[in-house]
C-alpha cells in the first residue's frame, strides 16, 4: 500500500478554514436565525399594526422588541465576527452587512436592521439548502455503507461497530450484503458487484487469495475475508472523501467575489457619505448601505458553483477541486494518456502462441481459469476470448497477485503463472532465443508448472469517438494543441495517434518524465490532462486542471481535480460545456446583481428610498440573483455538442 493511500482521510483533515464573518459565525445556525428574523419582524408588524393598546409613542414601543432580539441574536454575531475578521486583517464584502446593522442601530431604524439580518441569513439558508441538494450523492453513498462487520472470533461470529474492525480480522460477508472493508477472501467461492465503485458492468468472481473491495455488493455464497485496510483507509471512505472534499474546498470563484467587493464595497461607502453630507440626512447614509449589502455577490457564485457539482455528479463526473470548474475554460493544451482516455482500456486477446505440449485450446484453459479471479485489465480479454471459443474452465486455488509480480495459483493440479517477458527471462535467460519476437500491443508471459507454455497477445481497441474528439477540442472549446503522452511503445502509441489524427507524439515515457512534460507545458499555456493509470497521478496534479477516467485507482482519483466515473469522452465535452456555463451564469447573477444594487443606491441617495424600502428592494435583487444562480443545476436541454 503506498503512503497516499494510507493516509488519514477524516473530513476534518481536509476542513478549509472560514473564509468570511457570514461562513464563520452564520452557518451553523443559518436557518435557525433565518427563522427568528422572520418571526420578530412578523410580530413586530403584527404588534404595530394590529395588537390592541400598543403605545406607538413610548420612548420604546413595545412593537420594537421583537427587533431588538432579532438585532441582538442575529446581528450581534455578524458583527463580532467581522471584527475578529478585521483584527485578523480580513476585510471582506460583508463588511457592508456589518455597518448597515450598526447605523440602523445608531439611528433606531430597527426594522431596517432586521430586515438585513434577514436577507443575510436568508441567503445563507438557500445557499445550505443548494449544498444539500449537491450532497444527495455523497449521502446515498454514505447510506449504503454497513455499520456493522460479522467478526470470526474463537469460532463463533459477533457483531461489532464497523469502526471497531482492525486490520487483520477474519470477517464474513453474507450474501447480498455490502463489503465493510477491502481485503482478502480467506474462505468460500462467489462474485462480487463492484460496479459501484469501478463503473464496471459485470461481477468478479472471488476466490480464496483474491482481493475484495469495501463497498462491493457480495453474490449468493458467503465469504471469509480477511480485513487489509481499515474502515477509514478503504476505497469507498476515499471515494466519500473525495465527494467531502468537492463541497469543503473553498472555489476561486468565490475569491472572484472577493476581488468584485474590492471596488464595490469603496463605492458603496463613498455614496453613502456623499448622500448625507449634501442631504445632512443621516438616513440617507443608512439606505445607501442597506440597498448595496453584497448578497449577490456573497452568495449568487458559491450557489451556481454548487449547481455545477451537483450537475455534475448526476452526469457521473465528481468534482474534487471546485477550482477546476473555473479554470478548466481558461486550458488551451489538451494531453492525453492513451490507455483508458483515447483507448476503451479493455484489450483484446489476438493472439495466443502455445510452446511445448500444450495446445492453444488447453493454454487458454488454463489462463482464462486463474484470470477470471483478477481485475487486471488483460484479465477481461482472455475470460472474453474463453467464453467465444466456449472454453472449459476449472476451478482455481491459492490465487494470488502480488503488485509487479504478475497472476498465480493453482489450476487443474498445475502451478500457473501469468507474467511478464521480461520477468521470465529474468528467471530463465537461456529461454531468449525461443521466446517470439517482441510486436506491436501487450503481451504476457505463461509458465506451467515452472516451464514456459505460451505467450499472449493483446491490443487495445481505440474509442469510436476519440478522432472526432480530438478535432472537436480546437473549434468548440479553443484548444491551440494536442498531445499524446504515454509509457507504451512507438509502434503502439503512433498506431493510435495516427487513428485519431494526433500529431504530438511521446512515447515510452516514464512517471517522471511525463511529469516534467507536463510541467514544461503547463508553464508555456494552461493544460488539459486526461489519464487513468497509477503512473499519471504526477502529472495530473502538475496540469492545470487533471481529469482522471474511473475508478481504477483511488490514488489517480486524489490527484485529479476531477473524475469522470463511466470514462467517456462524450463526458469530459459535458464538463467543458458545465463549466462555461457556470461562470457565465455566476458573472450574470453577481454582475447583474450588483448592478441593481448601485441603481437601487442612487435611489436611496436621493431620497427615493428609505431605509426600509431600499432593504425590501435588496432582498428582491436578492431572490432574483440566487434564483438565477440555480439555473446551473438544472440540465439545459443539450449539454453537449459533441458527437
């Protein structure tokens, strides 16, 4: 197991710190304070204007105390909590917010101050309410997660609490039950559903020595695992966290706003100073301030951000950096990886060349026997070759797959060994000169009973779409290059790139060598790069927006900024297309907004708007901006143009 995938991933560990006095202070309890605004000024009208006996002339009627609570429960925290941001050397656009509270204070415009506390917290509850809907993913993942594992212990199985499960234990899997954790089956023959978690559309048959996945959904037949990970490093806690980590990280979008306030807030102000030093009406000061509280600009962007996650994840794309989303517009470099991006990543067997006895019917066999307990990617193409040529299979014992080592185990009474040529002629250098000659594809090595018996030949099949993918890049999303970049070799990779009419070509590449590529481009131009291998984890999260194809590989998955869980083209066109429109919208709701804001100013500057009326006219512009906002979330009738 690498160190990335054995790190910690408790959400607190990827927690952003607060980025504004609303996020800090209003948040947690948004609707709660939503709600007593409502409420206080309800009952402030209601007890102005319809209580019997209220004494409208008091120094302190009693209709007012409604907003002093709503003031000081609601209010209170907004400010303090701009003063810790102020101490701090933060100055954010809610500063506005904050200083329309304290003047309506000061001039005993309580109605007016309340009114802000409730636009404020109003727009903070449909922002929460947005990030609920972008969430639905990640809950229903969470709610198909068991609480509890059947642990073996002293013959007998107990139930205990997932997190008590250690690394080591004997656990059973009944049928039609969800993994708990990734494993190792220790007893018992069956499948396994694991389509959830890889997006593959078949089950995988488990054995005794295969591996099992947390989240996978067993078959008919029990099966005795043993426990390899903890519950929190397994693969279905980093997918979730990788759905966490999409909704905690703070977009740039949202710092977009903050560079918007920069200019804005500095205006408001001076026209709120102007108004009542020409007027020497003080509250011509205050409805200045309440008209262009930033509500459009705090809380429009964040909302069509989330609109564009939770889009994208119904598209089965998971945003893990919601940064990407702005920048993937801004990419003119497109790299792709050829396994699993420009390729289906599903090889097929076109050759088998049997040595000594055996004949190629019995090789296959024996092959196709051991390879169906593996999900290695050569593994699909001999099972597939043995089902067409209706090959009798057998059953295997003691399969293991060590990392680099290849597939074993035992078949038919014999030891098989499926690995590499140059493992073999590592072990056996005498066998040079009868091995076949090296050819264009994939090949593996067969050894039975320690002699070798065959090799295989495979080629990957190139996507259908990929030609028209690749020249739909420059016209639609203003792509200026093209680059094929893979660790396979010349004749392999030119072979593809001629197919789709690539004409950058690099070939027989390393890790690090793909990375300094990567990084030589990036510095040059922003850049696309697509990949779904182990090998491209560097060089994804060195491009300037990484998308990694399925979920093959948690450790891929972390690097990229996005994934795209069915590995489509069609998919990452829908992504391009989601982003624009996103930012288009989010500029629409802020710009828009603050527009209306500024024209709702001049009013309240020359006294065509009172304090009151111009918080009323805020919330509109409000309501209007947010409501636009949400547009992202809903699916325009055509999310791509692509094929």
């Amino acid at each position: 197991m690498t160190a990335a995938a054995s790190q910690s991933t408790s959400p607190s560990a990827t927690a952003p710190a607060p980025t504004s006095a609303v996020d800090e202070i209003l948040m947690p309890g948004v609707i709660w304070i939503a709600a007593l605004a409502l409420v206080g000024i309800a009952l402030h009208l209601i007890w102005r204007f319809g209580w019997p006996g209220s004494d409208p002339t008091s120094t302190l009627p009693a209709h007012q105390y409604p907003l002093l609570v709503v003031l000081a429960l609601g209010g209170t925290p907004l400010v303090w909590g701009l003063i810790r941001c102020a101490l701090r050397g933060e100055f954010g656009s809610d500063l506005l917010a904050a200083l329309s509270i304290v003047t309506s204070v000061a001039l005993g415009e309580y109605l007016a101050g309340a009114l802000v506390v409730l636009m404020l917290s109003g727009g903070q509850a449909l922002e929460a309410y947005a990030v609920r809907r972008a969430r639905s993913v990640l809950e229903a993942l969470a709610k198909r997660m068991p609480t509890v594992a059947h642990r073996r212990e002293d013959g007998a199985l107990v139930d205990i609490a997932l997190e008590a499960v250690a690394v080591g234990d004997s656990l059973q899997v009944f049928p039609h039950e969800i993994c708990p954790v990734d494993g190792t089956v220790v007893e018992g023959h069956g499948v396994m559903d694991e389509s959830y978690l890889t997006g593959e559309p078949y089950r995988i048959s488990k054995a005794p020595g295969t591996t099992v996945l947390s989240g996978a959904i067993n078959g008919e037949t029990a099966l005795t695992i043993r426990a390899d990970r903890l519950p929190v490093d397994s693969r279905y806690a980093r997918i979730m966290q990788v759905m966490r980590d999409s909704e905690q990280r703070r977009p740039r979008l949202r710092r977009l706003a903050d560079q918007l306030g920069a200019w804005y807030t500095p205006l408001a102000v001076l026209l709120a100073l102007i108004a009542w030093g020409v007027s020497r009406d003080p509250s011509r000061f205050l409805g200045v301030l309440v008209v262009a509280t930033p509500c459009p600009l705090l809380i429009a962007i964040p909302v069509a951000i989330i609109g564009a996650i939770s889009l994208c994840a119904r598209r089965g794309i998971i945003v893990k950096d919601p940064a990407v989303l702005e920048k993937i517009d801004t990419c003119r470099t497109a790299i792709f990886d050829k396994t699993g991006t420009l390729t289906y990543g599903e090889p097929r067997l076109i050759e088998l060349l049997p040595a000594g006895n055996l004949s190629a019917t019995d090789l296959l066999s024996l092959v196709a026997s051991l390879e169906r307990y593996s999900k290695h990617p050569l593994a699909s193409a001999v099972s597939a070759a043995a089902r067409e040529q209706n090959v009798m299979l057998h059953e295997a014992q003691q399969v293991s797959e060590p990392p680099g080592a290849g597939l074993q185990g035992t078949v038919a009474g014999h030891n098989v060994e499926v690995t590499s040529r140059k493992r073999v002629l590592a072990r056996q250098p005498d066998l040079a000169a009868t091995l076949p000659p090296l050819a264009g594809g994939l090949e593996c090595a067969v050894l039975v009973d320690g002699t070798y018996a065959g090799m295989a030949r495979f080629r990957d099949t190139p996507r259908q779409e990929g030609a028209q993918f690749v020249r739909h890049l420059g016209p639609a999303h203003h792509f200026d290059r093209v680059m094929l970049v893979s660790g396979d070799r010349q004749s392999e990779v030119q072979y593809l790139a001629d197919l789709v009419g690539i004409r950058e070509v690099h070939f027989s590449q390393t890790p690090e060598q793909k990375l300094e590529l990567v990084r030589r481009e990036t510095a040059a131009a922003p850049t696309l790069f697509m990949g779904d291998g182990i090998n491209d984890a560097p060089a994804l999260t060195a491009a300037t927006v990484g998308l990694a194809f399925g979920q093959n590989s948690e450790i891929t998955s972390e690097a990229a900024g996005a994934v795209i869980l069915d590995s489509s083209l069609a998919r990452v066109d829908e992504f391009l297309h989601i982003s624009r429109r996103m930012r288009s919208i989010a500029l629409q709701s802020a710009i828009g907004g603050m527009a209306l804001s500024v024209g709702g100013m001049l009013l309240a500057a020359t006294g065509w708007l009172t304090p009151v009326a111009g918080a009323v006219t805020q919330e509109i512009i409000d309501v209007l901006a947010v409501l636009n906002a949400l547009r992202v979330a809903l699916p325009p009738s055509q999310l791509t143009d692509f094929g």
